[in-house]
C-alpha cells in the first residue's frame, strides 16, 4: 500500500510518499515539496499548488492520503493561507477518490512517539527509526509529511507505535 | 458587464449576480445559495461546492467576481472552514480565468456606504437602495454576496458610493 502524507502549505506544501508491504515493513518512496513564489497572487499560487498535486497523484497513485486537521495558530494569517491551500488539497484527494486521513497534532504525535505532547526533534528521530533513515529529512515541511503518511501506514496496520514495541 | 459577489461558507455560500450597463446602471440579475448538509465529509462538502459553482460559472460567464478578504474571527473553526471554502473558490475562478477582487471589510463598507465600520443594517439598506429592492435579499448570505457584486461593479466604474451621490 502506498500512503501519501501531505503538509499544506502556501510558500512550501510538504509531501512524503512511503509504503507499507504484506510484512508490515515501511519504507520511504520519496519526499519532497511544492513551493509557491510570494510575489504570485493567491489564487495563482493555489492553482499552481493543485496543478503539480494532481500530476503527483497521477504518476505515484497512493491508496490513501493523510492531512493533519487544523488548529489554532498564533499567526492567524499564516493559518488561513493554510486552511485555503489545505481546503484545495482536500477537493483534489475527493475529485481523485482517494481516501485522506485527517488527524490532529495530539493523535499523530500519540501515534508516532507515544506521547501526544511530543516536541519536533522527538517525532524526526521516530520517523528516523521507523523509516530506516540516517538523517532527519529537509525540509520540516517534508519530514513531518513523512510523519503523516507513517500515521497512515500504521492506522491501516491498526497499530500505533506502542504496539510495535 | 456581469459581476458576482461570492460570501463563502461550509454550509451556506451567497452568491450575488449584477449587471452593471454602459449607462452606469447597477440591476439585480438573481441571488441564491450552495449549501452543503452538516453531515457530509469535509472534502464532499468542499467537492460540492466547487461542483454548483463551475455549473453556475458556466451557466451564467461573469466578467468579474469579488470574494471578501479573509479577516479575523472570535470563532476560529468557523474561519478556518470558511478559509478552506475560500480556497477552493479562488482556485475555480482562477482556473476558469475569471478575474477576482479581494476587497477587506473596511474597503466594502467604505466603498457601499461611505462608512468604513457601517453596520450589516446599514449596508442592506444601501444595497437595497442601490439596486432598487423593496426588500432586503434574503438570507444574509446572499444579501453578503450582493454587497460584493455592487463593490465590484463600482470598482469597475472607477466610483465608490461618495461619487455617485
């Protein structure tokens, strides 16, 4: 199975592509982002972000999706070129059929680490281990899509990380 | 030259369509309402939307659309629908090549009423006034998305309300 994570964003939409085999290994496919340049206006940049979307699911064809849900930013502006590029990502997982797992900080950190109130460093080094990877990947926005779409993995396994200790 | 004003909404999104002629004379062409039921996912609501208004967009090829800047709000999970809403409706007139204005609260209320912080009354009676209803357009909604049709059509006339008086 292939999972998709997604981490919407307006100057840089994070994507990690893993997959899940019969034996329950996972193992990264790729990571990589969709940047946006400021100077574009917002729906341009939007269109652009749905364009290359699009052309990403029609190559990779990931059996199931995973965009965190929302919540409260202090950077109210920042948070809502999240929700309008995030309401745009979900529309083309829908248009596409593909099932999207959507959850929030405290489920995917719980997943992850086994601590919902888990700090940056502490998720990358579990995605570290998990993934079988040396380095903590680059961008943030790419490493904690590769977090989404472990929870994904592991959702569809019917396990969290304390069930595979 | 047809203009429609777009309030976006996760359940209920206004739509308002004017016309404006060569003799500067603002008509009323209709308003209406998408809504989307409560229980839907999140993605099917934001799929159906996207799918009336390409309908609508097809149907009735406006020159111009104006949706509201996006503003603080005390209910930020309101905002953030309303944020992903506006998302997806900026990426269709876009990817429809439909040109779109942004105007924020202030510049809205300050172009209809001449007042800047002019309460939702205030606006209604000027918008009926304008447009020549007996009545004001029913539901809020609606009445919003008329608003920004007639700030559109004076934008394009060069004129906020001061002038025309």
């Amino acid at each position: 199975m292939i999972v998709l994570g997604i981490d919407p964003g307006l100057a840089t939409t994070g994507l990690g592509l893993i997959e899940s085999n019969e034996r329950r290994e996972l193992t990264v496919r790729e990571w990589l982002t969709i940047a946006t340049p400021t100077g574009l206006p917002l729906a341009d940049r939007l269109e652009e972000i749905r364009f290359d979307l699009l052309r990403y699911l029609e190559e990779h064809k990931p059996d199931l999706a995973v965009v965190e849900r929302l919540f409260f930013s202090t950077n109210v502006k920042t948070a809502f070129d999240v929700a309008q590029v995030r309401g745009v990502i979900l529309l083309t997982l829908a248009e596409q059929g593909i099932a999207c797992l959507e959850p929030n900080p405290l489920t995917l950190k719980s997943c992850i680490t086994g601590d919902g109130h888990a700090d940056k460093r502490q998720m990358q080094d579990m995605i570290c281990r998990i993934l079988n990877l040396k380095e903590i990947p680059k961008p943030d926005d790419a490493a904690d899509a590769l977090a989404l779409a472990v929870f994904g993995a592991l959702q569809q396994q019917g396990l969290g990380i304390g069930d595979r200790a």
